[in-house]
C-alpha cells in the first residue's frame, strides 16, 4: 500500500505516450497488425534501461507505431487514468506528441479525440478533471510545429495549452518563439521541458523566448542563483520528476536529487511521474520513492501537492476544491 495513496494528487507533467506498458503495447500490437522488435512484454521491459535522454526516445518512439487508432488513444490514456486514481490522482494536464503519430499517417484528430474520450470517461467515472496539451517535439523542423498548431484549431475546444519536449541538447526553445506567440494568441496556455539536460539558460530562454508560464524539470536552473531568484520572485512553477532524472541518469542516486535545495529556495516544485510506464512509477510511487531516499514528511507532501494545484490550469474553483482535499487528508495525518 502507498504510504502517499490518500493524499490527492495533481499531475502536470505526464506524457499519454509514456504511460505506455508493454502488456498494452503488445496488446495493441496484435489489435493492429504491428510489430514490435521484441519477442515478449519481458523482452521489451528488459529495454527500460537508459544511458540518457537520447536512449530513451529511440525506445519511446519505436513503441508508440502500435498506436493507430481513436480506440487505441483511448485505451492507453485510461489504463493510466485507472491506475492513478488509485495513487490519489484527482487532476491531470496530459501531454501528448501529435506529430510522432501524424509522421506515421494516423489522423490528428484520432489522436486528440480518442485523448479526449478517456478524460471525458475519467470524470463520471473516477473524478478525475483534466485537460491536453498538445506538445511540439523540439527536433522536428520549426514549420512542421506551425503546421501542427494550424491543424489544432479544429479542436481549440478540448485543448487546455501547447509544451515543447524531446530531445533538450541542441535544440534551445529559442527557434519555436513564433509557434508559441500564434498559440497564445488562440488562447491557449504555454509550458515546455527546459533545463533538465541542457543548462539553467535554456530555463530563462524558455521563459523569454516563449512566454512559458509552467516550466517542466528545470532542476539545472540551480546552477544560476540569479534565474533561482526570478524563479521565486515570479512563482513559475517547476514540474520535476525525480523518477525520470534517474533512470535517465540525470542524477545518480535518488537520494542526491536536488528537490530539497529546490523546496529550501522557495521554487515552487511540484512532483511528476513523467513516463510512469518507462520510468519504474506513477505519481503515487514517485511520492513514495521520494519519502523513501530522503524522509519526506507529510507536511513537505502536502506542500509539493499543494504546489501542484496552483501550478495547474484547472479552474479557480477547482483549485479551491483540490486544496481543501490536501488539507483534510494533512489534518486527518496529525
């Protein structure tokens, strides 16, 4: 049982092609046609073992061709949906790769629909709220991302903001600053990975460049006390995941995560499962690998899911709800 299962939970920072399981994958391999490069689900969950980044989304976007249809988007959304209500999830801000299906000739809108069908599913039937956020892979050409946000504008309707993730080193937000001015100008909210492998500047450019008013990792930003300071000033929230650092070698022992110099700074961390299905946890395991390696308390827990709520896009009332859930389950721990 998760020492953390009761806590409610927001989740901001959590990729629908990262909760990917190889049960599911081969699941729908078979529904499809499709073959996978391994012989079993045992063969394929041998590979979970990263180097760094790189490593991870060779595998990453290999396993994502068993995805093709509306039906396909759903079941692998809700399979994690089910899951996390069971480790306290209450509100997730799902992100998701358009283009590494489009690529690939599935239609934008079998992706963002069947997406869609699977939150819509969740709220009558676990609780939870939520919303997408269509994300820009970052080494794909700046044109194509434009392109993609054009084709969006049939579904502005269930589509809560736009991120940029994949591969951090060697490609600075800088260039995707005109893709992101078009998507606040259709109203939609803006985050995007930055400082995670690359340096604390990619945390400012992404701030400067693109507007972001979530930043997602940005754990390397403690490497400049002056953008720690802005970060604090300016209450830009930081969605680390602890999880992924490690199996991506971005930290080398779980206990050496930089979270407590983070919280002692005043940054407003939140806590993320990122890949789950890769990564070895979901939001209620990354809470409890967390309090196992360096003692969370239940105060620090309540703070890091409070940060969560406030950091989200939910709606003021939500967020009022959500926060009067965190402090009865702390109030019920005392």
């Amino acid at each position: 049982m998760s020492t953390y299962a009761a806590l409610p939970k927001v989740e901001l920072h959590l990729h629908a092609e990262g909760t990917l399981e190889p049960e599911l994958a081969f699941t729908l391999a078979r529904r499809n046609g499709v073959s996978l490069p391994f012989a079993s689900e045992e063969e394929l969950r041998a590979a979970y073992d990263f180097t760094d980044l790189q490593s991870f989304l060779d595998l990453y976007y290999a396993t994502t061709a068993v995805l093709r249809t509306r039906r396909d988007f759903h079941d692998l959304l809700w399979a994690y949906l089910e899951r996390s209500a069971a480790q306290g999830l209450r509100h997730v801000e799902v992100f998701f790769d358009p283009q590494a299906h489009t690529s690939r000739g599935v239609a934008f809108t079998d992706v963002v629909d069947g997406l869609h069908d699977a939150l819509t599913r969740a709220g009558t039937e676990l609780g939870i709220t939520g919303g997408l956020i269509l994300c820009f892979l970052r080494d794909r050409p700046v044109d194509e991302a434009a392109r993609t946000l054009e084709e969006a504008r049939t579904r502005l309707d269930v589509l809560l903001g736009v991120g940029l993730d994949s591969a951090e080193v060697g490609f600075p937000p800088g260039p995707f600053a005109g893709v992101f001015a078009r998507a606040a100008e259709l109203g939609l909210r803006r985050v995007a990975h930055a400082g995670e492998e690359a340096p604390a500047s990619s945390v400012a450019e992404a701030l400067d460049a693109l507007g972001v008013e979530r930043v997602d990792h940005g754990v390397r930003c403690l490497d400049d006390p002056d953008l720690v300071a802005r970060l604090v000033r300016e209450e830009v929230p930081l969605t680390v995941c602890p999880l992924s650092n490690l199996r991506l070698r971005v930290v080398q022992d779980l206990a050496e995560h930089p979270l407590p110099a983070m919280l002692a700074a005043g940054l407003k961390v939140s806590l993320h499962s990122d890949d789950p299905a890769y990564f070895g946890g979901y939001v209620g395991d990354t809470f409890d690998a967390v309090a196992a390696a360096q003692g969370l308390d239940d105060a620090t827990a309540a703070l890091l899911a409070r940060n969560a709520v406030d950091g989200s896009f939910a709606s003021p009332q939500r967020k009022a709800d959500l926060r009067g859930e965190i402090e009865d389950w702390l109030a019920a721990r005392r």
